[in-house]
C-alpha cells in the first residue's frame, strides 16, 4: 500500500520514453518519495512522474489476483507484476494521459527484450510498450539513466 517510501536509487531513478522524455521512478509524493515506485517480490506499486505526461500509476501495492499478484483483468486490480524467479515484469501500469503501458511488451520486440528487474545486479532492464507512446527504455547503462533499487531481498 502506499505510504512506504520508495526503494528506487537515489542516482538511478530515470527511464527513457522515446517519445515522451524522462520519467522519474523515485521521487513521487510529499514527502518525496512517499509515493515513488516500490519494487518486491512479485509486484512493483506506487508512481513513476513523466514532465511531459504526468502520473504513471505501477498499482496500488494491493493485488489481488493470485500469487499475491495483480490480475489485470480489468481497470480494479491492475499494476505491474515481476516473476520472482525470472525477475521479468508483466502487466499494467496506468497513465491518465497516456493509457495503458504493457510492462510485458519489450518480450514481443525482435529481437525480444523484455522488462525485468534483475535483483543481483539491483536495476531494471529490457523495455515496455505504449500504445500511445511508444517504447520506454529501462535498459540504458549510463549512470542514471536506468531505474535501479535498493532492496533487502535483492542478492538472493
């Protein structure tokens, strides 16, 4: 639920829509990052701020489908789930002036790059899809230009 503090590094906080700009995974909410992104186990909740878009909502931290995860069935139970084993995300995030962004989209690109989060090297990876904004990028190496968290869970 909402209310933690987001666990999205201090440095590597952004992600690249290519058309959209940057978007910020940690800093969400007063106080700052009260309501910024919040990676575990099996699901991702809270929000990610584009300039040029708005909110992006990753869930509510709540899911109720099965697994502990989102269903994404329809718009009540929706988020962004991550496979504990594999790291790789599926799902929905919502952006009220964007839609819906498919988290599980980067696996049907060619060659496939799918959105993960791999928990021994603590950042994101891979891409996700937009119908209305194209791809966004998790998988820049520079230095700030990827989401990356901090997590007690992660080196498992």
């Amino acid at each position: 639920a909402f209310g933690q503090l987001s666990n999205i590094d201090a440095t590597n906080k952004y992600s690249w829509g290519e058309n959209i700009g940057w978007m910020n995974w940690r800093d969400a909410g007063n106080p700052v990052t009260s309501q910024g992104v919040q990676v575990r186990p099996n699901f991702l909740s809270g929000f990610i701020w584009g300039e040029n878009v708005g909110w992006i909502n990753l869930g509510d931290g709540t899911p109720a489908g099965p697994g502990g995860q989102y269903a994404n069935v329809n718009g009540t139970d929706f988020g962004v789930n991550r496979n504990s084993t594999t790291g790789n995300l599926s799902g929905y995030a919502w952006g009220e002036n964007i839609g819906w962004i498919n988290f599980g989209g980067g696996a049907l690109a060619t060659p496939a790059q799918p959105a993960r989060f791999d928990r021994v090297a603590q950042r994101f990876f891979g891409y996700a899809w937009g119908e209305n904004v194209g791809w966004i990028n998790l998988n820049d190496a520079t230095t700030g230009k990827f989401p990356g968290a901090i997590l007690p869970w992660s080196r498992r």
